[in-house]
C-alpha cells in the first residue's frame, strides 16, 4: 500500500485549490445532462476515456483499448493511475502512479467488500469500486471528507456513451456485466455507509440514486454560489430564549427520533423540511446501543432492512460522527437548532463533543436516577425532562436536582403511542407554570393525534412543544404511528395551527384591541 499511498499523498499535499467534493465520473447516457459549469470546484476522477466527455484530475483505467484511446486523443488529466506502463508516453504535465490490474474472481464477486478492506490498492474489473477507493483514500490523505458523486454510472445498455468503446463484447454480455455491476454497486454502497460511514451519492433514477441529474445540477449550484453560513447553534437558541421569555412565544421542536434512519441525504431532507415547515429546532435521539441493552434484549427477533435482531435494526438508525456532521451542518445550512436526547453516559460524552446547548433527559430513563444527577451535574447546560410514566414524587426529584443555575424546560408527556385523549392531561402544563419558578418553562411532548393538544397546551402556558415527524410511512420504525409527515403538509398545518393557538391566547395583560368597536352607550336619563 505504501507504494501507492505515498506518492498518492504527495499529490494531494500540492493540490492547486481546494476542493468542494469528488466527482467520479462514468460514460453513462446521463453525463450528457450534467451541466459542466457546475462542476466548478470539484475534484473529478475519471474511469477509463471519460475525460473525453468531461476531464478532471484523476484518470484510472488498465485496458489495452483505453490506452490506444489516449493515445489518439491525448492525455488531459494531471494524474493517472493504471497497470499500463506509462512513464514514456506521458507529457511532461502529467504524474503516474502504477497500480496492479487483478481480475475481479468469482470469489471476488462475493467477497468484494475486500476491496475496502485489504490495504493494498488495485484495478479490478468493475473499476468504479477503485475508483471509490480512490477518493476514500484521497480524503485520508487530505484529512478532509469531501462528499462522493458518482455521475454517469447509468448500468444500463441502452444508456451507454461510450467514445471509443471497441471492447468487441456483444450486446448480451455488456447487458449482463450491467446487472452485475448494478448489484455490485448496491451492495458496496450499503457496505460502505454501514461499516466505513462513507456516504456515496448515486446521481441518476435507480432506486438507489440519492440525486436526480436535474437535483445535482441545482445542488450544485447552491454549492458554489452559498457563503458560508453564520449560523452558531448556541446563539440561535439564546435567541429562542429571549423570544420565550419577551414575547409570550412557544418553541416548536420537529423530533426526528430515529426516522432519519441512519441515511445522510434522509436526513438532510427531514431538517431542510422541517425548517421550511416553521420548526425553531429539530432533535434526535442519540444512545450507546451495546451498553443501553441487555445481550438478551439485542438478541430478540426484530425485523427491519438491517437484519432481524434488535441490535440489527438500532445499530443501524444510530448516529456515528459522520452523521453529527451531517447533521450540523444541515442545520447551520438552514438556520436551524438542534440538540439530543441523551439515554446514557458514553452518549453524553459522546455529544459534549458537538458543543448542544441544551439536551433532554426523556422520559424513557425516568428510573435511572444515578445517570440523570451525572449528566444535570455534568452538563453545564439547559435541560428539557419529560415526564411520561412518572407521577408527583418524580417531579419533586427533578425539581430539587435540575432548577439550579440552569433554564429547565418540564414537559408534560404520556408514555403511550398513541395517547388517546383521556390520558393526555394538559392540564398538567398550567400545574407546571403555577410552580411559580423563574427558569422553568411548562411544555408538551406529544404522543397523541393531530394538532389540538399542543394547541391547547399552549393555552395552558406551554413554552416549547415537541411532535415526531418522519419522512413517509415506515412501519418498522419506533412510533411511526405517530409521527407527522414531512413529506406532506402535515407537520407544516400543525405548526401553522400552534401559532394560530399562541396568537389567540395573545397577552395576559388585559386590554381593549382595536378590533374592539362594539358597545352601547346608556342613556343617563335613565339612571
């Protein structure tokens, strides 16, 4: 490896700018519809004689036919990678680096995971698993994690722009190779988000596209043209404090729980949506998987797309690091806060790291007196504590432990999914305002249906408010049922609906509006 990474990392170190993602790039039909001007700024690795279609930096290749190819129509890149011996034929501008050809065995095809795994780089048939590796490498050596397109990659026949495609292979083979290649790609891509946390970005129409080519044009656009955001999460929800405390406001919480489902461009979606829809924060949830259940409880049959063991599915809706900066950075992108429920220790250490200027203690761990002092003792923060499941001695635990140097937001919440409407008691809401406390803040956790109970908790003086949303309907998720749609205009009608309750329950201080115009006079002859 050290005889491909070192001069690989040379390179990077004498990159002439920088760079705002890696675009590898195919011969599929489709590149014909990328707008090359929004490729500005990008770092583009070319598979084979692509660069006759759009050149880049970077072309990897190993073929007799491509080399005869270049050597009709020249060399444009600045670098090469490929098993062909190219020291003689290079002009002066350009750099190689060798790497050997190994065919891609049938042991291969099943096993081609270890294309990532081993630490040696090589060219394989299906040369787009190299090139990956490409730019997996080349973020390593830049210490950066610049986000992977893959254009032009169609795996289809009939979409094929091939400028000097002279393989002789007949139209059943390619058709077949195309298949194949569709399942290998799939399967790498899954492979690479689970295990490595790298985050490929299919543009094109298969089901496993991120982007459409018309949807990367636009992104890309807004790549080059957006400033860098100003956003900083701490003074946001200053702000939303100051508007609580001045201007009789109710924050909107979007609880996005785990419904992102471990899927970066998912949960880009859910915060741009949510945002759009009027949310003034989104939060997740955030635990330790292996230390928050038994080995019994993670062994039990649950069945979802990452296996059918619990363990299974909640390893795989998790938050890593790779998706906290996804998230963040989604989140200054759209002016948005967020913070987290924390469910135990290494989550808290976990997300002190991130700097949140508030987490939540959620119902869900009421009995776990010990970790909640540790994190109210540690986390110098805000606090938000929902109150599902517990009854009056929990609240004076949490009064006498969490009011102190600290704003505390006390959520009135019903541990069932749903809540029917009997059990919902928003009339706790007012008990909590009525403690009197200068820096506790009533609200309401909503487990039940619709838009009116948060309504109504806002007349009873609810500050903040907090509704799960999703994006479509996943049965396999916790508390799907409950959850508002974003991907519809539910979650937008109800936040319309909890200002329209806040706007109705107006000031405290009574005065006459100047709606008001209605009144008789008396006639004084008569008293």
């Amino acid at each position: 490896m050290e005889n491909f990474y070192n001069p690989l990392k040379s390179i990077v170190s004498k990159f002439p700018t920088e760079f705002k993602n890696i675009v590898i790039v195919g011969k599929g039909e489709s590149i014909k519809q990328i707008n090359k001007e929004v490729l500005s700024g990008s770092l583009i690795i070319n598979i084979n004689d692509s660069e006759l279609l759009i050149n880049g930096y970077f072309t990897i290749f190993y073929a007799d036919r491509i080399l005869e190819s270049f050597k009709k129509n020249g060399f444009k890149n600045e670098v090469y990678i490929s098993s062909q011996k190219l020291d003689a034929i290079l002009p002066s501008s350009a750099e190689y680096i060798h790497a050997d050809y190994n065919p891609l065995t049938n042991e291969g095809v099943e096993h081609i995971a270890a294309l990532f795994e081993k630490d040696s780089f090589e060219l394989t048939d299906f040369l787009l698993l190299s090139a990956i590796k490409l730019a997996w490498l080349i973020n390593q050596a830049s210490a950066k994690e610049l986000p992977i397109y893959l254009i032009g990659f169609d795996f289809d026949l009939e979409k094929e722009s091939a400028p000097t495609d002279n393989s002789n292979h007949d139209a059943l083979y390619r058709e077949i190779l195309f298949k194949t290649q569709r399942s290998q790609y799939a399967f790498i891509q899954q492979y690479l988000k689970d295990k490595l946390g790298i985050q490929l970005k299919h543009v094109g129409n298969a089901n496993f596209s991120s982007l459409s080519v018309s949807e990367f044009n636009q992104l890309a656009k807004e790549e080059v043209v957006a400033p860098k955001s100003q956003f900083d999460n701490v003074a946001e929800y200053q702000k939303l404090l100051e508007k609580v405390a001045n201007e009789n406001y109710t924050i909107v919480v979007a609880e996005l729980t785990n419904n992102h489902i471990g899927d970066a461009d998912r949960l880009r979606k859910m915060i741009k949506l949510a945002k759009n829809a009027g949310a003034d924060m989104v939060k997740i949830q955030k635990r330790d998987v292996d230390t928050f259940y038994t080995q019994d409880e993670l062994n039990t049959e649950y069945i979802s797309p990452f296996g059918n063991k619990l363990k299974h599915y909640r390893d795989g809706v998790e938050l890593d690091d790779a998706l906290m900066k996804v998230l963040i950075e989604e989140c200054e992108k759209n002016e948005i806060v967020w913070f987290s429920s924390v469910l135990d220790y290494p989550s808290l250490l976990f997300l002190e790291k991130y700097n949140p200027p508030l987490i939540k203690l959620p119902s869900t761990i009421s009995n776990h007196r010990n970790f909640l002092k540790k994190a109210g003792d540690e986390f110098k923060g805000d606090l938000v504590i929902s109150t599902g499941f517990t009854d009056k001695e929990y609240e004076n635990f949490v009064l006498d432990n969490f009011c102190q140097n600290r704003n505390l937001f006390l959520l009135q919440c019903t541990s069932s999914y749903p809540a029917p409407p009997e059990a919902c008691q928003i009339s706790v809401v007012r008990h909590y305002e009525h403690l009197g406390l200068p820096n506790l803040f009533p609200g309401y956790s909503s487990h039940d249906i619709g838009s009116l109970g948060c309504m109504m908790a806002v007349a009873a003086g609810a500050k903040m408010v907090e509704k799960h949303v999703k994006l479509g309907d996943l049965d396999w998720i916790h508390f799907d049922g409950v959850a508002l749609d974003l991907a519809t205009n539910q979650f937008e009608i109800f936040v319309k609906d909890v200002r329209k309750a806040s706007i109705m329950c107006g000031s405290r201080e009574k005065k006459i509006h100047k709606q008001e115009h209605h009144k008789y006079t008396p006639n004084e002859k008569h008293f």
